[in-house]
C-alpha cells in the first residue's frame, strides 16, 4: 500500500476474503434453513401422531373411523372382512380417522384420509395410505362368536420433503378390535381402541360395567382390560319384599348368563325355584318395544355389557341442565349420557342407582329402559307395564306441563363419565 491508496493485490486478497465470507454466510444460511426445515417435519410427525392417537384412544371416534356410523354395536353400514386377507403387512383394510359428533353416532367433516386428497395433508406431510391390519397369524379366519376381540395395527404410510428428497416412512398404532364373525368367516366390525398400557406400579385397581343398551357387547375404553361381556341386570324381588339390586357401575351387574328368574327361594325344608312373585328386571336393547316379550325369545331383547378394569380413576358429573357437564382438567371423558337416578318395578322392587357410580350415566334414554321378566313357569318379559317407573335426573326448576316420552331428552340431566390415569 501506498500514499496514494490500496495495492491491486490488497484490493484482490480483500475481495477473496469477502466473497469467502459471503459463501460462508450463504452456507450457514443454507444449513439453519435446512435445520428449520427438519425441525418442522418432525414437529409435524409429532403432531400428526398425537392427532391420530387422541382419536383412537376414544371408543367413539375409533368406532366411527372404521365401523362407520350408527350407535355403538349398531353400524349403520357394517364393514365385513375375512381375517385371512387382510392379516399381512402387504394386506389390511383402508380406513380413514374421522371424528365424531357428541353423541358418538356420526362422523364430521374433519378426517384424515390417504385416499382423500382433500384430507391426506398434514401441514408439511403427505398421508399415503392407512390400513388396519391383523398380524398375529395368516392364513385362518376367526371362529364363530357373536363377539369377540383381537389386536391389531394400524399402519399409516406418509411422505416428507427434506433437502430436496422425498421420504417415505409410517406410524402404527398398536389397537383391540371387537368384532363378530358369523359361520362363513366374514367378521363385521363393531369398534377399537388403544391397547391396554403397562399400569403404574401399585395403583388401585379400577374395575366397571359398562351397559351398551343395544345387543352387542361394548368395548371397553382406551387402556381398560376386557374381563367379561354378559347381560345387563337390573335388580331382582322375591316375594314381594326382599329386593336384589345390582348398582350398574359395578361388575355385580353383567351377569354372563340371562336367566328369566337368576334365583332359587329355599326354606330350611325345601327350595323353590320361580315362585308367583319372583321377578328379575334387566335393562333392554334397541330392539325392545313396549308390550310383551315371548319367553324363548326374550334374551335377544337384553342389554348387553362389558367388565373392564384398568388402574385408571373414574369419576362420574350431572349436569342437571341441559348441558354436559365438563370433565376436571387432566381429566378425559370415558363417555357422556343421560342422568339414571331408579326404576320402580311393579311389586315395588326398587334399585337406586348412586350418583357416584358409572352406571347412574347411561348413554342412551328410554323412558322405560328396563324389562320385567318372569320364571320359566311362564317365561315372558314385559315392558312397560302400568305399574313400572324410570326415573331420570331432570332439568326442569318449575313445573311444567307433561311431555311425550319420546321428546323427553330435552327436559334431562346430562352427564359425562370422566377418566383419570394415576
């Protein structure tokens, strides 16, 4: 350098020095953008297998994804399969996740789909394909059973930019799925959920009845072990006094057999079974109407239930409004229903049901949601005869005019069946 200014080589090494530090600028430009990008794709998984999670660890949503719609037990338009074909990793069912309104019954608009191309994108991600496949054994159908439940995945496929290249990788999902399989092998499926998780060390085990109201037996909920399905009894008199209530949260109230008469009178001489005023009660199905149930044929109009157990807390809220009451926070809804407060038989059998219990939330209404039944003397069950009573929580604060039974939802107590995991 001289007086008068910079050297040409000055000036060449200066601009050497810039044009490096700008490509090393540009460079690390490139690579924090890469990085941003990476860290978004993973947000993205992560997000997208939280969604898909929270949707089949809920009995509904997981039901309407692929059962379809209809109530519990009852799909409007039965999904039929062979396990023998769909139980390879290069097999399954294509299914898609929707959710579900309030009541369980309908899927809504919100879906993710790999078939759907209005529905198979997640913000950065690109959903293939969702299948559920039965893995555990090829090549054999399942054995007739009016119900019964298996493990199986769920496996989604999706695609990912990233520098340029397109990768493809999945998520699955470990599920129960409680079917039926008639006598030619072809299983309709009735619902899911999550497998069962490891219960923490030393908490209290939760065990409860859960009642369907329709005449398949319910599945039980996310992380709950299935222990037996049955029938839903109510509560028994014998003699017109002594009375035999079964709480219907409790597991005292699935009896795995139905019986007309479920009792035996004895004396310190004899016993008898089905005396005159011996009657059981037993909640119905969506089959059952008012009137009289034919003996031989009463057992297909009976409520089913499920026992399940789990190490999880169960807390039960009435609204008495209209509105559902909102589970605590931390806590997450088992299922929502209508407040179930007694039934009063026609001898005068009794069976309070505590508000405490699961089974004060039933999730569907009947104004009469019970069946009188007799022995086997005469065998019949009755509905709704004139002197039986159901009584449900109200919303009502002043007196009104009587209503028709059948648009009586809107003057009831909601509520809900809250879960708490230890």
């Amino acid at each position: 350098m001289n007086q008068r200014g910079f050297s040409l080589v000055s000036v060449m090494v200066a601009a050497g020095l810039v044009g490096g530090l700008a490509l090393a600028v540009m460079q690390i430009t490139k690579n924090s953008q890469t990085g941003l990008k990476f860290a978004e794709s993973i947000s993205d998984e992560i997000d997208l297998r939280e969604n898909i999670k929270a949707i089949v660890s809920n009995p509904s949503f997981c039901r309407l994804s692929i059962a379809g719609n209809g109530a519990e037990g009852s799909p409007s338009s039965p999904v039929i399969f062979k396990k023998n074909l769909n139980d390879q990793d290069n097999e399954g069912l294509d299914i898609e996740f929707f959710l579900g309104n309030q009541l369980g019954t309908a899927r809504t608009t919100k879906k993710y789909s790999g078939s759907d191309s209005s529905a198979n994108t997640y913000n950065g991600l690109t959903i293939k394909s969702i299948k559920l496949i039965f893995d555990n054994g090829t090549g054999f159908n399942y054995s007739t059973s009016s119900f019964h439940q298996d493990i199986a995945k769920i496996r989604l496929v999706f695609e990912k930019k990233y520098d340029k290249a397109i990768r493809e990788k999945q998520m699955d999902f470990q599920t129960t799925v409680s079917m039926q399989t008639d006598v030619l092998g072809n299983s309709t499926l009735l619902g899911c959920n999550l497998t069962p998780a490891n219960a923490p060390a030393g908490a209290p085990l939760n065990i409860i009845a859960i009642h369907s109201q329709t005449s398949s037996p319910p599945g039980c909920p996310a992380d709950w072990d299935l222990l037996w399905s049955g029938y839903s009894f109510f509560t028994a008199i014998g003699g017109q006094s002594s009375n035999a209530r079964a709480d219907l949260g409790s597991p005292g109230s699935c009896l795995e057999t139905f019986k007309h008469q479920p009792m035996i009178e004895c004396t310190t001489s004899t016993c008898d079974y089905h005396t005159s005023n011996d009657f059981s009660y037993w909640l119905t199905n969506t089959n059952a109407n008012t009137g009289t149930i034919n003996g031989s044929s009463a057992m297909g109009y009976i409520s089913r239930c499920s026992v399940c157990a789990a190490k999880i807390q169960t807390l039960t809220r009435h609204s008495f409004s209209g509105a559902t009451p909102v589970c605590p926070a931390g806590w997450s809804s088992l299922w929502v229903g209508y407040t179930f407060m007694t039934g009063v038989g026609g001898l005068g059998s009794n069976a309070n049901q505590d508000l405490a219990s699961t089974g004060s939330c039933l999730k569907l209404f009947r104004p009469m949601p019970f069946a009188e039944c007799e022995g086997p003397g005469i065998g019949n069950c009755d509905v709704a005869t004139g002197d039986d009573f159901a009584y449900w929580g109200t919303n009502r604060s002043v007196d009104e005019s009587p209503v028709p039974a059948n648009t009586a939802t809107s003057k009831l107590s909601r509520c809900n069946v809250c879960s708490l995991g230890y």
